[in-house]
C-alpha cells in the first residue's frame, strides 16, 4: 500500500478553507495525471496559449499546481475568458503585459471557460470576463468586466501592498530575484513525524504529531495528518480475512470496524461506509458512538465534497435519527 504525504494533504485541506472550496480540482487533477498526455499542439493548447514565464493557460486539471500551490507564494490572478467574448479580447492583452511587467510578483492564469466550465462554476461566474485574485490558496478579491487599465493598475497594486508581508514571494520578485524559487524552511517536528511515517514507524509518528497539537490544538496539518497516519497503522495490520470475518460475525463491532479500515484500503469507500451506517442501526449507546466516531474519522481522509462522503454523512444522520 503506497503511503500519501500526510502533511502535503493536510496542507492543501487547511489552504482551501475559504469561502470557496477549490479542492474538488485536486481530484480530477490526479484523474489527469493517470491519463496519457494530449498530443502536442492540441485544440485546447491552441486556444489557451502561455505567453511568458508569468502567464500560464490553467485546464481543471492543472489548477491545482498551477494556481493553488503557486498562491502560497505570490497571487494568482485568474482570468476567466472565453474566444466568443469580445471585451475578454481587450481585457487578457492588458493583464498580460501587466503580468510580464511585474515580473513574478504575481502570476496571471488564463482559463477559457467554455473548455473548462467547472472553474467557472467553482467561482459562481456570471459574466465573462470575471478577473479573480487568489493567495494563500484562497479566492480574496474579484471584479468583472473589462476594466480600463489605469483602474486594473490600482486594483493589482493594493492586493500586492495588502500581501507583500504575508507572500514571500511577492518581495523575492520585485527585488529581481524572481528566478530563485522561493522554498519555505521545513518544520523540524513535522519533518521527523513524516520521517517516522515513512520507515512505517506508526507510534512514533502519531506521538510526533500529537506533540505538536498538543502545543497547536488548532494546527489543521497536524490534525489531518494525524487522522492519516492512524487510519494507515490500522490498515496496514488488518487481516486480509476482515471482511469476511465481520460478515460471520455482525454484532462483533470490532470486527465491524476493522472490516471497514480494510474495505478503504482497498477502495471500497461506499461498502465501507454502507457497513458502518449499518452497524450504527443495529446498535445501541456506547457501541453506537464508537461506531459513528470511527465512520466521522473515515470520512476525514476525503475531500469535503467527496460525493460519497456526502451520502453517507445523510445515512448516518438517518440511522442516527
């Protein structure tokens, strides 16, 4: 079983708590990255061009990398365009010189909506063109329509005054050092967690983790990676033979549970979650908690619009109510 990085998920789920959630992209983004690559010089490539070091064309499936890491370094500026619009045909010409002038303090993505509608969807576009500036992996500021320049001009630079102390970026780039990425230093606690986590060291993982939440009870990484590497300690010492056992025996809750962890491991995300709600009809008072208690916890490792998680979140609370 191939263990994810629990920090690089925690990471992405704590920057992605906005008002707007982004991170339904992610997942079709790793769809993408499983799938060949188009052939060169394909229709999208050629209606989306990238014009330069600062400008780069965005698909749904390049977002994540493109737009969200990249803002955790200096903002991203959307540009929500399509080939039929006529005032987008005077809008991504400006942004783009603006983009190249600027020189890295911040990066201009092009998404052709009509190519990539749920982008479009994701921001609640009414109108194209609709400009949106993203930082920290977070939507912070929009406007729609072609604006003039002069009034673009202000718009950028009272973003790049508002973030130039929390984007490290933004100064590397205005002091012309924009071609040496910026890289954040490693936390020592969560390097010796990932550390652990990787020689399948499990206690000394969670220990590392529950250290630093105990002096951080807020920090989102260590939560989520926490629930990680638990869920991943579990699985991996899971008889092979669970499933089976759990279905001899069906007022076993531990057997019930176990059977669950095996059926995530091996991607049978809606079984498990079915046996679990299951199991929570059938019991009673602490049995019923535990049980409910271990289902929320699977449902941590997804994404918060996974589907299926959104289905078994409503039979839970039918079973429960």
């Amino acid at each position: 079983m191939t263990r994810p990085n629990p920090r690089q998920s925690a990471a992405l789920s704590a920057a992605l708590s906005g008002a707007v959630d982004l991170s339904g992209l992610k997942a079709k983004a790793d769809a993408a990255s499983r799938q060949p690559a188009p052939p060169a010089g394909g229709a999208q490539a050629a209606a989306t061009p990238a014009t330069g070091d600062f400008v780069v064309a965005v698909s749904e499936a390049s977002f994540q990398t493109d737009v969200v890491e990249r803002s955790m370094q200096v903002p991203v500026i959307v540009d929500l365009w399509a080939e039929w619009c006529g005032p987008c045909k005077q809008l991504s010409p400006v942004l783009e010189r603006l983009a190249q002038a600027a020189g890295g303090a911040w990066i201009l993505a092009t998404v052709d909506v009509d190519a990539n509608p749920r982008i479009a969807q994701l921001f609640g576009v009414q109108s194209i063109p609709t400009v949106v500036a993203i930082a920290g992996g977070q939507p912070i500021d929009a406007f729609a329509g072609a604006l003039p320049e002069p009034e673009i001009r202000k718009w950028l630079d009272s973003l790049l005054d508002a973030l130039r102390d929390k984007l490290p970026g933004i100064r590397i780039a205005e002091q012309g050092g924009a071609g040496q990425p910026y890289e954040e230093p490693e936390d020592p606690r969560f390097t010796a967690a990932e550390d652990a986590f990787e020689r399948g060291d499990y206690a000394a993982a969670e220990a590392a983790y529950q250290e630093i939440l105990a002096a951080e009870p807020a920090n989102a990484d260590a939560k989520a990676a926490l629930a990680q590497v638990r869920f991943t300690a579990r699985a991996e010492a899971a008889d092979p033979a669970a499933v089976a056992a759990a279905d001899a025996d069906p007022d076993n809750i531990d057997a019930q549970l176990t059977a669950a962890d095996a059926l995530i491991a091996a991607n049978e995300v809606e079984a498990a979650f079915a046996r679990l709600v299951d199991t929570v009809r059938r019991t009673f008072g602490d049995d019923r908690d535990r049980v409910r208690q271990h289902l929320v916890g699977l449902f941590e490792l997804f994404p918060s619009d996974d589907t299926r998680v959104a289905a078994a979140r409503r039979n839970l609370a039918s079973a429960l109510y």
